[in-house]
C-alpha cells in the first residue's frame, strides 16, 4: 500500500473516501466510527484502484511535463487576453444562440474552465488564453449554452452541438489539459 495522508474532515460522516491528487498523492478521509483496522481493509480492497489512478497520473505526467508555476504578473497579463478572447468568442457565437448575459468574468480558479450563474454572469478561467483556439471556443460555448439550459440535459449538449458539433471529442481533449 502506498503512503496516505490521513484527513480529519467533520463533513465525513458516513463514509471513507479515498482522494488522489494530480500530483499523486492519496488522501483518505474518514468518519469517526470507522476504526483504523477498517479503513486499513477498506484502503487494500481499493488497492488495484488506487495503483491504476497512480499509474495513469505518472503517465500522464511523463507525456505532459509539469508546466512552470504562473505568476501573479503572468494572470494580470493573460487576464486581459482571455477577457478579450471571451468578449469576441461570445459575441461571434451569441449571433446563433441571442442569449442574453451580464458579465463576463476572468477568474484565476484550479479546477474549473468556465461557470455560468443564474444572474447570467459567465465566469472563465484566465488559463483559456493558453490553450488551443478549438477548446477555448468549446468553454465558451458550453457556458453560453448554460443559459438556455442550467444543466447538462439533453437538451443542454444539443444546444452546444448546434456550433461545435464535435463537443465529445473536445472535452476529451480537454480532460488531458491540466490546469
């Protein structure tokens, strides 16, 4: 078994859960009633699981090197690409959908691309001005297209589909890109 770290967390209170962080690092949260010798059986039975994730992060480490840290002075610069990137994009492809939104944000966020609220203010990761054109039109399109549908129903992936038909390869794609 690999090293874990052990997090106290008040909010589990029914179950263990086991997080693996991309820089491969195993966490395990757990209840207080789980004794230690369970969540020990619960971590083997979890075992191929735990050292395939393992296994897929090196690789994809080994085929994506980990980029240098961004600094503060490179988000104040890209911010203002991406703010320009997103105002042309949504502009180009509310011609089609004629939504109607407040503001668009540019956020320095970890784990997100994009979000939309239900004010209407559609919010994007700085880092969209560092990716292929294709992807960042993808982001662009799926939040936008949250304000006809505030889900992913259905009918939510037809109206992205109406201008980028191809939208299951490119979150593909785009899962391989590590913010």
């Amino acid at each position: 078994m690999p090293p874990y770290t052990l997090n106290p967390s008040r909010r589990t209170t029914k179950y263990l859960r086991i997080t693996i962080t991309r820089e491969g690092i195993i966490k395990v949260s757990k209840p207080r009633h789980i004794t230690t010798p369970q969540m020990e059986a619960f971590l083997v039975s979890k075992s191929d699981w735990i050292n395939s994730t393992l296994e897929k992060i090196k690789s994809a480490q080994t085929k994506n090197p980990a980029q240098p840290k961004l600094t503060k002075k490179d988000f104040i610069r890209l911010r203002e690409i991406a703010l320009h990137l997103a105002t042309t994009k949504l502009a180009l492809f509310n011609k089609h959908y004629n939504f109607s939104y407040k503001n668009i944000v540019i956020r320095n966020q970890k784990t997100r691309w994009g979000s939309c609220s239900r004010k209407g203010n559609l919010n994007f990761n700085y880092k969209i001005a560092l990716i292929p054109e294709h992807l960042a039109d993808y982001i662009i399109v799926h939040e936008l297209s949250h304000l006809g549908q505030f889900n992913h129903s259905h009918k939510f992936w037809d109206l992205v589909a109406e201008t980028i038909p191809n939208h299951h390869e490119l979150r593909r794609e785009l899962r391989n890109i590590h913010l």
